[in-house]
C-alpha cells in the first residue's frame, strides 16, 4: 500500500510524508537521510529558504514551485526527525501554525472588526505576539530574537523590539550623525579586533538607518549585490571583445569600462 502512495504521481502530503519516513527507516532507508539530525539539516534548511527569495526576487516563477516543495521538504524532515523523537509530529506542527494564525486573526476568525486601518492591524499584531512571549516567560524586551537569523535582520528586529519602548532615536539626521562617528572610530581604530569591533557598530547602525527609512536592508543589499554582478559582468563582456581577461586589465581600464556600463544603465532608465 505504502508503495502505491510513494509512486503516485498526485498523491500530495500524505505521498511525501512517505517518502520521508521511508528515506529515515534505519533498516530499509538512506544512509544519508538516516545519520542526519536537527543540527546537520539546519543549514539546509536555511538555504532552501535563501533559494525561495531568489527565485521571487528573479520573478523565476517557473522555478519557485520547485524551490518551495524544497523548503517544504525541509519541515518535512524536521517533523519526521521529531516524531521518531515522540517530540511531535507533522499534523501537530500544521495544527499549531493553523492555532497561532486564527489566534493572530480575531478580526478575520473571531468578533473584531476587520474595519482596521494596516498601521493598527501592525500594531494589534506586535500587541498579541507580546502576550504569547510573556505567556513563554520571556520577560527582557530582546527575548525571543533568533540567534539564527541572518545577523542584519537580526539587528533589524533587535532595533524595532528596543524601539517600541522608546529607545531610539527620534530622526534620522541622528541616525546618519551615528553613522559619521562610527565610520571616524572605525577609521581610527588600529588592533584587528577593535577594528571589527568597530566595522560591526557601522553595520549596526546603517541597519537602524534602513529601518528609520523603512527599507529592507536584506533587499537592498541584495540589490546592490546584483548590480555590482550585473555591471563587472559587462566589464568582463568588453573586455572579451578584445580578447582579454580582467587579469590581463588594469585597474583605470575596469574603472573606464565600468563608468562606461554606469552611463549606459542611466541612459537606458531615463
């Protein structure tokens, strides 16, 4: 019978919650699958989860079905890891998801008005997740942040806790005057770790200035990351056209090239 299911073709979530348990059956399974553990899959799960945003962010429609059934894979996993445990099991993780939206909701599941502006649905939002971190015993305001989280999210989301009990700056002139102070104690900064120490507080403080603009720092830097590959790509290109590599190049000749690509874009965009 379990057979039938695995080679069913539309056998949906019961199919692939087979497939995960036969893959960990310690007699019959994979290897692979059987020596992993929560800590060993983690990772995976993380980059499954950068995968899903590329392809959003590429707008790779074709692609995002299947890097979304990867990422699925990954709580499949989890669960099934956990159920072996008699943690809990898959139903269980979609029963407490279903329990903390309708709980989230009452303006859509319960008897409050959905007549709310979005700025007051954030804030009832912010209000329910503090009575659920107090119902954890999570008494200082920054608990409950993920040590796991990317580190500039992190920041983000460290920020916007501290914020709403008013430690903050109140304007973003006083954002970008940290930021200049920072930038002069990392420029003066002269051991290895006071440097890092230094470029951290930078870094630190321009995640603050994203959230004071309400820009996604995340997103903004992977933009900046796919125009710095988008334009030295077309150094790259120019240069081919002569026969030449950028390790065969100087320095001035990329920068032309470059400022070149720069014109090119802002001609082509106005």
């Amino acid at each position: 019978m379990s057979d039938d299911l695995i080679h069913n073709p539309k056998g949906g979530m019961p199919r692939l919650l087979e497939i995960m348990r036969r893959l960990r059956d310690p007699e019959t399974g994979c290897p692979w699958d059987i020596e992993q553990d929560f800590a060993s899959i983690a990772p995976y799960t993380i980059e499954e989860a950068y995968e899903v945003a590329d392809a959003i962010e590429r707008e790779a429609w074709g692609e995002l079905k299947g890097e979304l059934g990867d990422l699925l894979f990954q709580s499949v996993f989890h669960a099934q890891m956990a159920s072996e445990k008699g943690l809990f099991s898959f139903d269980e993780v979609a029963d407490t998801m279903s329990d903390k939206m309708v709980a989230r909701h009452p303006h859509v599941f319960g008897d409050e008005s959905n007549a709310k502006t979005p700025e007051q649905q954030t804030a009832d939002w912010e209000a329910i997740k503090a009575q659920e971190r107090a119902a954890k015993a999570e008494k200082g305001v920054l608990d409950g942040v993920a040590m796991g989280l990317p580190a500039l999210l992190r920041a983000v989301k460290l920020q916007k806790r501290a914020a709403r009990v008013g430690f903050d700056w109140p304007s973003t002139d006083q954002v970008i005057d940290k930021i200049v102070e920072e930038a002069q104690e990392l420029r003066e900064a002269t051991d290895p770790d006071h440097i890092e120490e230094e470029f951290g507080d930078l870094l630190f403080v321009m995640a603050n200035l994203a959230r004071h603009m309400k820009i996604d720092p995340e997103a903004a830097l992977r933009a900046a990351n796919a125009k710095f590959t988008r334009r030295f790509g077309a150094v790259e290109a120019a240069l081919a056209e002569k026969g030449r590599r950028p390790e065969d190049s100087t320095l001035e000749e990329m920068d032309a090239l470059w400022d070149a690509e720069k014109r090119r874009e802002k001609a082509k965009n106005a």
